[in-house]
C-alpha cells in the first residue's frame, strides 16, 4: 500500500502496537502522542490516514478532527474511543470521522477497518475520475472535481461528508434512500445504530441550500422510510 499514516495516541503501548500492525500492511507510520504536536502535524501535512485518540493532553481529538474537516483536501480519519463513551463516537460521526473503534480492539479489527477506509478511498478517487461532470439541479450546483457547491450563484461551503451526502443525493434525484443506505453509501460503513447522523447532516445541508428549511425543496423527507432529492417542489423537513 505504501500508505501514509499519522497515529496521534497518547497510550504510547497502543500507539507503537497500532504501529507494528499497519508496518505490516506497508504503510509508513508516525506516532505523536500528544494533540498540540498533533494538530502541528497535520498542519504541515497531508496523510493517507489520520489515526486519532478522542482523549489527548493539549489539543483535544474532536477540536482535531473540526481543523482536519475544514481543510480543502480529504484526510480519512479511524477515530479511537473509549468503550463507555458513546457520545464521543456520535460526535465524531457527525463531525465527519470515517470510522471509529472502541478501545480495547483487536489488531485484527484495526487491520480490516483500516484496510475497508484505503478501498473507500480508492473507490472515491476512481468514480471522481470518472464522473466530474457538473450535476445541476434547478438552482444548485454541484462540481464534482473541485468540491464546490452554488445555490442560484451563491457559493456554499460544506464539510467534506456535507458535499459528499449531498453529491450521492443529487446523481440519484427521485429515489427514496433510508438512513440505513446513507450510512452505508456515504459514510462507508454500517454504524448500526446512529442514523441520527444522518439527520443531523441533513439539517445542516438543509440550512445551507434551502430557501426554507422547514420546506426544502431538494432534500425531502419520506415519512417511514428516509429521504430522497426532488430538486423542485415542496417538502417537509424531519
């Protein structure tokens, strides 16, 4: 794979076993164990992976994982949690980590999710390559290559999952998607249980391109199933 890989953990035992494992999947690991030389790091530079602990002396992981999602370019993120914490997984998920593990993990899970998030990425890389069209929809715009999003003109900065919830919802304009399949085709992977990060995405891509969030126009709501993109029309928001 020949990965680049940035592991901010500060258990240093769990960081260098995290190390060991990904070296044998040819990925090139560096450890920084706190979250101020952390957020330092991922300033300066753009990995393959970003391997991140909730939990960190100095910048916490959360406040690292907003300055990743607000950069132009992508930087998958497996993010670390303690077992008893689900409000740290359910932020991270709608904050825009790829996936999670809870802590304790065995190798061989670390192993399998780091290795779906690479196919994930290569996946994305190959289907932007070959469909960069420009996929309009009444006043919205969407282009593909550059990431950019317009409503009547109006330019519209999204996160990274915001754009790519939204570009998924607008190549399939008609059809009814339940939050299960949004998990699933956005997100990358079945987080059985919090398909109210879909909702939340929702709600604020509908504040961002919707004249009246409470009737949208694009992303409507399908009592008892989901939601599809009419891209005309009213609607009811959830």
């Amino acid at each position: 794979m020949n990965k680049q890989v940035l592991v901010i953990e500060d258990n240093e035992d769990i960081a260098r076993l995290i190390k060991l494992q990904l070296s044998d999947l040819n990925c090139n690991v560096k450890l920084v164990f706190d979250g101020t030389r952390g957020a330092e790091e991922i300033a300066a530079k753009t990995y393959d992976l970003l391997i991140l602990d909730v939990m960190l002396p100095g910048v916490d992981g959360m406040e690292i994982l907003r300055r990743v999602r607000a950069r132009p370019d992508y930087m998958p993120v497996l993010m670390l949690t303690a077992k008893s914490s689900e409000l740290d997984r359910v932020l991270g998920l709608e904050m825009g980590a790829d996936d999670y593990l809870t802590k304790p993990f065995s190798v061989l899970e670390l192993c399998a999710r780091v290795k779906a998030i690479f196919r994930r990425v290569t996946a994305m890389g190959s289907a932007q390559a070959s469909d960069s069209a420009l996929v309009r929809r009444g006043e919205l715009s969407l282009d593909p290559e550059r990431r950019e999003v317009q409503v009547a003109g109006r330019s519209v900065d999204l996160t990274a999952k915001e754009f790519d919830l939204l570009l998924y919802f607008a190549r399939s304009p008609g059809r009814v998607h339940t939050r299960e399949q949004l998990l699933s085709q956005v997100w990358g992977y079945s987080h059985s249980g919090y398909e109210h990060t879909v909702n939340s995405h929702i709600n604020r891509l509908r504040a961002k391109i919707e004249r009246n969030p409470n009737e949208p126009e694009y992303i409507q709501t399908v009592w008892g199933v989901g939601y599809k993109f009419a891209g005309s029309g009213k609607g009811e928001a959830a």
